[in-house]
C-alpha cells in the first residue's frame, strides 16, 4: 500500500492544501480514521480500485468522515497517475458519501464534477457572525453587489460569508470554540468568507471549519464550487464552460489557486480543478 503527501491546487512544494492519500486494498474505516487522526492533514483520502475507470474514496479528517473533499480529490488523482492506475488525457469516476462523481486527467491538470448545487437558508444574524469573527458588522456585504450569508453545497454545506475589503477579511479571527458550535448548531460543516475585493481571480477566501478539526484550510475545492454557486445564484457570474479563479491561503503564508467552471445551463452545475505537486511518497505498514 502507498502512503502520499501531496500539495494541491498549487505548482509549488509547499504551496496549496497538504492532503494524505492512502492506495489500498482492504483497509477498514477505524483504521482510515486512526491514520487520518495520526497523521493530522485536513483531509486524507483513502482509494480503492474497482475497475479500470472506477475508483471508490473515502475521506477523513482528524476527527470524523466526510462526504467529500475537493482538495483530496486533486491529490488522490495525482497520486493515481504516479502509481499508474490512470493516464492522462482520460475521465474517471469515483465513488463517494456525496454519489458517484467524474473526474477528468489532461497534461496533469485535474478537474472533477461536484455534486447538485444548492443554496439553503440566509444567515441575517450579523451581530452574531460578527462576534464570532471578531469584526464590525458592516464588513458583512459588497460594495456593488447584493450578496448577503447564505449557505450553499455543491457537496458540503458551508455558510458564504462575503467580507467587503480584503483588509478586513485578513483581519478575521474567530473564536473557534464557539464557531464549531454555531455551525453544528446550524447544521453546516463550516464558513467559507470571502471577498470581490481583489485584483486577480474572481475572488480571495478564507475557509473555517473547526467542527471537523480543521481551524482554517489553505484551499478547498467544495468550498469555491458552491461559492461558484453562489455567486451564480447571486448574478456576479454569468458564463458557462468558463474558467474562474478563485484565491486562498495567502493568509497562511500557503496560496491556492482553484479553478471552476459553470457547465450545463439547462441543469447547472460546477467543476472544480487544479494541479497538484507530490512531496514525499512511501510504504504503509
């Protein structure tokens, strides 16, 4: 069994989202969460083949399963075209708690579909939010658009939460104590801010998701497809078979870029895609 650390949505070692990624056989889930517990990534994924095309993955955090995983998803392709159980210029699916997804392989850049998007319901309790935050209420918002905290899935729920100046969304920093519990309480997975204020890509994010063990990610591709959504929904994106850029992690010293793109105007829905960089790869005892 092969045991990898890969950077994802990045060129760069060290840049991006760190994923584990485990390619197996036989293993159990107690022993994916103890390893994914041991190891302490964000997410790691643990593959097993089913067929030439078909691949089933399961993800964990540090501290429980779930259902899906951009990020890991970017790095367990790329950790298949290393051990060639795929080639390039191919699609694939994968099987996964969020249904059976594509994902297509060209020249080493990996795009895979997200699952239904969906918006649910508007978060308008701006005093909460921004106690949790430790900001000004009148961060919450945009200076041109209408756009308000809503929770959105293409996959997992997380709160949108639009920031009006990148300034203030560096500034952000929650009390994660009490934001695992206001987003269990809420029934969503964590907070994704963002902000328009910037000027390259659509968007620069910053994602929290502390009831999962994880205070704050450098990129998460589940995240900026339903943000994708979102914006969609919201009419600051228009165009369909488009690539949009989104940012994350340069607060964290770790920049991500993450790639979307609308696809099927009569149904809508997201792709989310990036490249991946391995940094260390072995044997699992």
């Amino acid at each position: 069994m092969f045991y990898y650390v890969i950077d994802a949505f990045t060129e760069k070692k060290f840049g991006g989202n760190p994923a584990g990624v485990v390619i197996h056989e036989h293993l159990d889930e107690e022993f994916m969460q103890k390893f994914a517990a041991e190891v302490r990534f964000s997410e790691t994924a643990f593959i097993k083949k089913l067929g030439d095309k078909n691949f089933e993955i399961k993800f964990f955090t540090p501290t429980s399963q779930v259902e899906l995983c951009g990020h890991a998803t970017i790095a367990s392709f790329k950790a298949l075209l290393d051990s060639r159980d795929i080639e390039e210029n191919h699609c694939y699916y994968m099987k996964t708690l969020a249904g059976t997804l594509s994902v297509e392989v060209s020249k080493s850049f990996i795009i895979m579909e997200q699952a239904e998007p969906e918006l649910g319901r508007i978060f308008d309790d701006y005093d909460c939010l921004a106690r949790l935050f430790k900001m000004d209420k009148s961060e919450i918002g945009d200076a041109k658009f209408n756009l308000v905290p809503q929770a959105a899935s293409t996959g997992l729920w997380d709160i949108m939460l639009p920031i009006k100046t990148r300034d203030a969304l560096h500034a952000l920093d929650p009390d994660f104590k009490e934001l695992a519990e206001y987003t269990k309480t809420n029934k969503v997975g964590g907070v994704h801010a963002f902000t328009l204020d910037t000027k390259e890509g659509i968007a620069e994010s910053r994602n929290f998701c502390p009831l999962h063990g994880i205070d704050e990610e450098a990129a998460t591709g589940t995240s900026n497809g339903a943000l994708t959504y979102y914006l969609f929904k919201n009419h600051v994106l228009h165009q369909f078979d488009q690539e949009y850029t989104f940012l994350q992690g340069y607060s964290m010293g770790r920049p991500s870029a993450i790639m979307t793109k609308l696809v099927n105007k009569d149904y809508p829905r997201v792709m989310v895609g990036g490249k991946a960089v391995i940094l260390a790869k072995g044997k699992l005892y």
